[in-house]
C-alpha cells in the first residue's frame, strides 16, 4: 500500500509564559492513498496541533524540533510557507477546522466564500464557480442553497456553517481531506448524509481522508484504520476492526467503555479517572501510567516503545511485553467487546 | 421522578407558541421557530434534539433573550420574560439563566483570560468577598471541570477545542444558576470527558436542583441525561414525551428515522446500517394538531 501522506516522528513544542509545552512527543500518521484515518484521543492529546503542522498553520508559538512530513515525496516542512500555501494547501491538501466560525470571515456572503477559494486556486469564471458553489451546497444539504448564498455566517445554524466549510474544503477538488470533528455539530442524518458524500467523493476521485473525531460510532462507519492518541503520542494504531474488536491499550479501553450506547442505563457513566499529564512537567515513563490500574513499575521509569500485534496492529504499552503478566479485562468492556462481535457475526 | 415533579411542582420555565423569524430580505424570512411549547421543571433536565437547523439554538438564544420572540410566550421564575425587559427582570435572568454555547471559540472573548472570562459573573452580581475568594471559586470550578486552576493565566487561543468547551461549562456552572441552556456542550470533547463532565452536570444538578434544557445531536447521550425529550423538525416541536417514551415507541416517522441514524461503535454494523428515510416535503405542520399518546407523551399530526 501506497502513503500519500506520511508523518514521521513529529516532535512540536509551545513557548509559552508558564514554559515550555511539550504538546507532540513523536507522532507517526500514515495515510494510504484512498483510504480513511481516524485519529481518536484525549481532549487537548495534541490531534489538532498534529494536522495544523500538516497544513502550515501552526501558531507562532510553536517549534517544530523534529520529523518529516511526506506529501508523496516532498517534505512539507521543508517547503517555503509561501510555496506551501499556493501549491499544495486547498489544492493538495484541504483542512476542515473544528471551529467553523474560524475558517469564515464574518463580512463575507458565503456564496463569495465558496468562490473565492475556487479563484484562488484555479482558472475558472465567475458564472462556472457560482454554479460550482451552488452543487457543493446542495451535496452537503443546504436547502434553498441559492438563497443561502447571500446569508452571512451568523446567519446560519452551526451545523450549516460547518457543512459550508467543507463545501469550501471540497471545491477545489483536493486530493487529501483533513477533517477536524467535521460533524460534532450535525445531527445523526445530516452526519450520515456528509459521511456518505464523502465515500461518495473518495471512491470517484480517490480522495484520502484523515478524519479526527470523538465519535466512535463515525469512526466505526468511516475509518480503515485508527490512530489512538494520548498526551502528543500515538500509543495504538491498527484496523478499524483490530482497535474496537481487540483493543490492547488500557487507554483505548476507556476510551471504549466511556461510550453509553443505547443500552447503557447505569447511574454513572464509566469515565478514565484522573487527568492527563501537564506537558510543561513530562512524566517520566508511560504518561498514561498514573490513570492506569493495570500500570507496573516499569510504567513509572521507562516509555514503552510500540509493540507489534500484528502486521497493522501496534500499542505502547508494557503489558505487551513477553515478560508482563497476563490482565483480565475490565468486566463491563469484556462484556461490551463480545456484545460488539456477536452484532457484527450477525451481520455476516 | 419528573412525571411525580409535574403533578407537584410549578414549571420553573414555560414556553408557550414560541414563534422566532428572522427576515433576511423583502422576500426571504426565515421562520426558524413556529408554534413551540413546552416545560421545564426544576430540577429537570429536557433534551432537544432535531436535524441541524431545526431551530434548536434558536429556541435557546430566544430563551434568554439574545432575541425579541416574533410572538409567543415565556414564563420564568414566575416572570413574564417574553417582552421588553425591566432591569429587574433583566437581572433576575442573567443571574438565574445561564447558557453554554455551541461555538466556544467566538464565545469567549480572546483578549481576556480564562480567569476572567469565569468570573465575569461573579464580578457582576459581587458573589464573593475578596479576591481570595474569586480565585478561590474560580480555581475549584476550574478543577471541576477537568481542568486547572492554573489555566486561569491563560487566553483562549491558547487552548484545544475541548479544553474551551469546557471553559464554556465552567463560565456558566460557576454562577449556580436554575436554568442551564447547554447548547451541544459536550460535543467537542472526547468520549471520557464527556463522561466526565456529564457525570458533573448530575452532580451539580443533584446538589443545586438546577434544570438543564440539553441540546444535542448524540441521541445515546441525550437518551443518558434527559428525563424528558422534545424533538424538533423545521421549527416545530414534532413529538414530546419521557426519554422511555421516544426512545421505546416512537411515534412520529421523523423521530423514528432519527434514532435509526444514530451510530455504533462497531465497524461491521455501521458498515451494513440502514437508515429509515423520512420526506416531509408533503406535511404542512402549522396544519396539524397535538395528539396524546400517553400520560406526557404527545405527537403532532
Ligand atoms: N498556541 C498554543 N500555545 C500553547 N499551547 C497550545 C497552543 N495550541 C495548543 N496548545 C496545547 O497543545 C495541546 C494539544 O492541543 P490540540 O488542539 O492539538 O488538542 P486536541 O487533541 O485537538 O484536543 P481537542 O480534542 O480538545 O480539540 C493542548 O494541551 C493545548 O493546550
Ligand atoms: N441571527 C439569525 N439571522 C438569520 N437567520 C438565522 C439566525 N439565527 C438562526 N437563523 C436561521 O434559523 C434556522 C435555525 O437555526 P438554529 O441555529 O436554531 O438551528 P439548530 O437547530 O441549532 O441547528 P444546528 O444543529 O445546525 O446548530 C436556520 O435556518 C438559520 O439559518
Ligand atoms: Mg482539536
Ligand atoms: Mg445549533
């Protein structure tokens, strides 16, 4: 399998008044051509930072202290920003914030929104583009789209704003889409309905996505593979099925048992106790150490490095190593995980 | 407990033909909400939920009072708040309301710090006696939230999408208010947080008696926190009843296409999903009527 993108020991620091925030500690992201990658995680693990050094637009308070990221064969840190701006992003490389209001300016009809990234990136007429708009706003279905055209963002619903951002994401056509929780504030129809449009797009032009999201059911509709991320590190990677059918790290079976699904009635949902580390003091060892009850002395004097599962499947924790002693998962995930499989014999 | 809260209590908020339009030219008027009623109870906690503009953050803006209501009636506290405010009013409903925003990066106010933002209530209504005590309030707040109290110092661009969710939660928690409107609060955070700060939102309700009007797209999680749902489509309240109610025998063919969207976590089932199709070009709503189904349960048609 072929990486359209690459993204290899990827090491970010904040200067920031407090000190220095080690916010992304060596990440590795692979997306293969035409595939679907969700990156999953803790809140503030550094998923966002992550993609913004991808498309450039890290805040001036960062440094990059290492790593390589590989459009096909070019380093895109190694690019000019102004080269990278006119080449690759919104052309190669299209990226759906998390905040819509961000990636739109408040003064600007929407309609003119859609078509200035179409100008800035391609030979096309005013009336072509307009019509173009107008499609990409039907597709990510905006009613009365061409009375919408003339609306202003705050006077659309939040969920309309991000389905006009990825209308703008989508126009130029590019070959990688990084979508930021594209869809945290769409209902389930109209999520199902942007999800579909993106298959759609991927198998005609065979579009790569990386997708970040803290839904898992999106994730299990969406993704090929996932990347599991805690405090600037990825500590799982593998299949979609690998991670939600055979998760290894005790992360992910919190992440996994956090979720209510429909048949969820207890008093209290489960939730991972503790927080996350401060990265303006790194923890020596494993930083999921101190919230984890499997954790062993090793976790509190050395990282562990990414244990091999198999050819995609991989997790950074010490249970994996030969000499850890065999853990009982916990009760209500083993319970959910077979749940989980039988449904999917069923769907067989 | 809420059906017993009905027979017993006064409603805390009413909402009663609730219409809020929105005229954008000579010929183009949104009519974003038409005709909503419905109540909340102390202690209570309604979900809201319907398709991405369905006027769910209208209602919530329209509530407390970002807009003029087109028409209709609000009942707070025992206040009419649906005309022109008294100062009063006006101050019985900023300490007494309180809502959380769907955007969290253009609520907050990027030049000020966290500390402040948090305490710009507490400032206001003077709810504490020294300085010590603010940073005192703030800092556990904070805590509370998931967060630190160090994160005072900081500014909002300086923060993931999640951890300003959650600054949003404490601004609004911190004044103890009755009436919480959280508009998707939780949608920006990874499923352990929200775990978390659901779990708080009970908590503080337990202790406070607070009410919540929570509005979400995640059906599993407003099926976990609400005691009643009122589902919204195109501006109308289409069927309202107990969690159980909409979610064991839905009656209206919207709200059963909703639930069959909702996702699972597992690949293979989400891979063969199948959505019940809904078309609503044929309905005209302001033509229908109330229907009972059962105790608090009611449908349009
Ligand atoms: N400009 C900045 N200055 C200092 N710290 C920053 C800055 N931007 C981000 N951070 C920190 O970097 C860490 C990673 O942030 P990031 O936005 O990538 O998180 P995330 O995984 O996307 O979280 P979420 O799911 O909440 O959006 C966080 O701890 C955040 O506070
Ligand atoms: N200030 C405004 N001016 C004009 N139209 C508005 C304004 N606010 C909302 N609208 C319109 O009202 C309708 C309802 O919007 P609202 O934001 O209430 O939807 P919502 O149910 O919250 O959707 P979402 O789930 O996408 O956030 C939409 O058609 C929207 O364009
Ligand atoms: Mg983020
Ligand atoms: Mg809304």
């Amino acid at each position: 399998m072929e990486n359209i993108l690459s993204i290899k020991n990827l090491d970010i620091t904040f200067r920031t008044n407090a000190g220095n925030i080690h916010a992304i500690r060596g990440v590795d992201i692979y997306l293969p051509t035409g595939k679907t990658v969700a990156l999953v995680g803790e809140s503030g693990s550094g998923k966002s930072v992550t993609m913004k050094a991808v498309v450039g637009l890290l805040d001036s308070n960062a440094i990059i202290n290492s790593g390589n990221i590989f459009y096909k064969a070019i380093d895109l840190l190694t690019l000019p920003k102004k080269e990278l701006r006119q080449k690759i992003n919104g052309q190669q490389i299209a990226m759906v914030f998390q905040d819509p209001m961000t990636s739109l300016n408040p003064t600007m009809q929407i309609g003119d929104q859609i078509t200035e990234a179409m100008f800035l990136h391609k030979k096309i007429s005013k009336a072509d583009a307009q019509q173009k708009a107008l499609e990409l706003l039907n597709l990510v279905g905006i009613i009365d789209a061409e009375k919408r055209m003339k609306n202003y963002p705050h006077q659309l619903s939040g969920g309309m704003r991000q389905r006009v951002v990825i209308a703008i994401a989508l126009s130029c056509e590019p070959k990688i889409l990084i979508c930021d929780e594209p869809t945290t504030a769409l209902d389930v129809t109209v999520q199902a309905r942007i999800l579909d449009l993106i298959k759609d797009i991927q198998a005609q032009m065979g579009l790569s996505v990386i997708y970040i999201t803290h839904d898992l059911g999106v994730v299990a509709k969406v993704a090929d593979f996932v990347n599991v991320m805690y405090a600037g590190k990825i500590i799982e990677t593998g299949t979609v099925e690998e991670i939600f059918y055979d998760p290894r790290h005790p992360y992910t079976w919190g992440l996994l048992s956090a979720m209510p699904d429909l048949e969820t009635d207890d008093d209290r949902l489960y939730s991972i106790p503790g927080s996350p580390p401060n990265l303006l003091h790194e923890p020596k060892g494993d930083a999921f150490a101190a919230r984890n009850k499997f954790a062993m002395k090793i976790d509190m004097e050395a990282e562990p490095p990414m244990f091999k599962i198999s050819e995609t499947h991989y997790a950074a924790t010490w249970l994996l190593h030969p000499d850890a002693p065999k853990v009982e998962l916990p009760p209500e995930l083993k319970s959910r995980l077979q749940r989980a499989r039988k449904a999917a014999e069923n769907q067989l | 407990m809420n059906e017993e809260l009905g027979i017993r209590n006064e409603p805390l908020l009413q909402v009663s033909n609730l219409r809020q339009h929105f005229k954008i030219s000579r010929s183009f008027t949104v009519k974003a909400v038409n005709n909503v009623s419905f109540e909340i109870y102390p202690g209570e906690t309604y979900g809201l939920v319907g398709e991405s503009g369905s006027g769910k953050t209208t209602i919530g803006r329209s509530i407390i009072r970002l807009y003029d209501p087109t028409d209709g009636k609000i009942i707070f506290n025992y206040s009419d708040i649906s005309g022109d405010l008294d100062n009063k009013t006006r101050r019985m409903l900023r300490k007494n309301m309180q809502m959380i925003f769907q955007d969290p990066m253009s609520s907050l106010n990027p030049r000020k710090k966290i500390g402040d933002i948090i305490g710009e209530g507490l400032d206001i209504f003077k709810l504490y006696s020294n300085l010590k005590e603010r940073n005192q309030i703030i800092g556990d707040i904070l805590k509370k939230v998931g967060l630190s109290p160090a994160h005072a110092e900081r500014y909002p661009q300086q923060f993931s999408g999640g951890q300003r969710q959650r600054v949003g939660i404490a601004r609004a928690l911190v004044m103890n208010p009755k009436l919480i409107i959280a508009d998707e609060c939780i949608s920006a955070l990874d499923v352990s947080i929200q775990a978390q700060v659901v779990n708080l939102m009970k908590d503080i309700q337990d202790e406070t008696k607070c009410a919540y009007l929570f509005i979400a797209h995640d059906l599993s999680m407003v099926k976990y926190i609400s005691d009643r749902i009122g589902v919204l489509h195109k501006g109308y309240l289409v069927e309202t009843g107990s969690t159980k109610d909409i979610f064991s025998n839905p009656v209206h063919p919207y709200t059963q296409s909703l639930l069959s969207a909702v996702p699972q976590p597992n690949p293979a089932v989400e891979k063969n999903r199948r959505l019940i199709p809904y078309d609503a070009s044929k309905v005209d709503y302001e033509k229908c009527s109330w229907h009972q189904v059962s105790g608090m349960h009611f449908v349009l048609n």
